[in-house]
C-alpha cells in the first residue's frame, strides 16, 4: 500500500497528514484524495506540487506498494 502525505494547508483541508492508497497511479491517488476529503481539499489540491518519492511527479506515474505521494502547497511568509 502507497502512503499519500499532506502538507500545511492540504493536511488542514484532509484533517489528516496522511493516509495510505491502493491506487495504481499518482492521478488516482489525487482522485481518490479529492473524493474521500472533499472540496475544500480539491480547491487546496490546484494549487499544489505533487511529488512522487521525492521527485516531481505526473499523474500518469505509476504508484507501488512502498512509494510516497506527497502534497505541498505553496510556502508564503518568511522574514522582513
């Protein structure tokens, strides 16, 4: 089983940091996401960076049992 790993405000909109997939691609395990934490994570999810073990990924990426999908959105802030 795939762990997905949310990030900042995607962990906020999931109330979760993650949870674990059997999906087969990094699109589905987006999709499955999207439809199990609802829309206030989908509208979180369009303005993310998706990685798959630490690389940039695309939703056409085939997932396994031991990789990680993670979901980062944008970092604002920082100092004056």
């Amino acid at each position: 089983m795939a762990t997905l790993r949310l990030f900042a405000a995607a962990r906020e909109a999931a109330g979760t940091g993650s949870t674990e997939t059997h999906a087969g691609t990094v699109g589905e395990v987006l999709a499955e996401a999207e439809s199990r934490f609802g829309p206030d994570f989908r509208a979180v999810l369009q303005s993310c960076r998706v990685w798959l073990n630490g690389e940039p990924a695309e939703m056409h990426m085939a997932v396994t049992g031991n990789d990680e999908v993670a979901v980062l959105p944008p970092v604002s802030g920082g100092f004056e």
